[in-house]
C-alpha cells in the first residue's frame, strides 16, 4: 500500500470512527511513521497517548468518557461519572471516575482529570456493568442500581447528601429496591444501605 493510499485509508477510519486508537491504525495495516506524520501535519489531532481524532469530527457529551476508557480498558466507569451518563441527581463529575482493582497501576494521565476507586470483589467489574459503545469505542460503565450502591459504598468522599439524593431518584422509577440492595450487598454496604432503602420504599 502506497503511503498516500495509506494516508487516505488513515483518514477515512478516522473520520467513521471519532475516535481512533493506535491498535486500530496498527490493524489497519498503517505505520506508526504515517500516524504521527498526520498528526504533524494537522490531519489528525492526538488526544493522549495512542488515542487520536479527526479534526472536523464533532465533539459530543462522551467523547472524554470514550477516551478515557480507550486508555484504560481494564477500567470501569463509576460514581458521579455513571451518575452524569444516566442523568441522575443533580452533582456534575469534574473528574472522570474509574473503578480497578486493588492491584492495578493507576494510570498517568494529565487531561481530563481522573478519580480512581479500587476494589478486590473481582465481580464488581462484571455485575451491574454494561458496555456502551461511545464514539466507536466500548465503555464500561456501572447500571443506575448499581451505581447508587457504590455511592453509598464511597459515601465518604461523596457526601450522604448526594447518595440520598440518588438513591430517592433511583429507587422505583429505575430500579427496585431489592435490585439495588443485591448490589449493597455483593460490596458490602447493604448493613448502611438497608434503613435508608426501608425508609423510601
């Protein structure tokens, strides 16, 4: 394949997907030399490390999101960042929240910010977690029920008030109690979670 062929075909992924990973450029059969030479020459924009994106493509609510877990995919998003992406209550994530596990690296990364949550429950990462495919890449984020309970979980460096307030929003209209309090259970805060729950049903 022609370099300008190359070129070509590096584009036109680019702009199908808003945003593009170095492995993808890789699979595509395009050489790393042609990447950067794109990004040099203002054909593409690096986001961060090994994530890329075509300038003309617009930018959406979840492309931070997208990007974050296209760098971490081993990650999981949690707390007030799966709080903003279901639209519940009213508290807006500043940082990007990530659930690994306890023996994981935390990753350097500068912008956007990032919150990290660890745990060693290997099902938290699987239990009331569902792929969204966010600007062409797979992004784990927590269910509503399962998201109120790591509130509650993490109530410490959320605040009460803000675990109240999504719980009262929560239960009943997007997930029953007793979905919740499984999920209170599996990380072990139902003890916390049970006369609150009790008390809104």
């Amino acid at each position: 394949m022609s370099s300008s062929t190359q070129t070509e075909t590096l584009l036109k992924l680019a702009r199908q997907q808003p945003l593009l990973r170095a492995q993808d450029v890789r699979a595509a059969g395009i050489s790393s030399s042609l990447l950067s030479r794109a990004v040099k020459n203002g054909q593409l924009e690096r986001l961060s490390r090994g994530v890329y994106r075509h300038p003309d493509v617009p930018w959406d609510e979840h492309t931070q999101l997208a990007e974050v877990s296209a760098r971490v995919p081993q990650a999981v998003i949690v707390l007030v960042s799966a709080l903003n992406f279901h639209q519940i209550g009213t508290h807006q994530a500043h940082s990007i929240w990530l659930q690994l596990k306890n023996n994981a690296v935390a990753p350097r990364i500068d912008y956007p910010p990032i919150e990290i949550v660890k745990t060693g429950i290997t099902e938290a990462f699987t239990r009331g977690v569902e792929v969204h495919q966010l600007n062409g890449i797979a992004v784990p984020i927590t269910t509503p029920a399962r998201t109120v309970a790591d509130c509650f979980k993490y109530r410490s460096r959320l605040g009460l008030e803000l675990c109240l307030e999504v719980l009262r929003e929560v239960i009943g209209k997007k997930a029953k109690a007793n979905e919740i309090l499984e999920f209170a259970t599996m990380i072990r805060v139902d003890k916390v979670m049970l006369p609150y729950v009790e008390a809104m049903v």
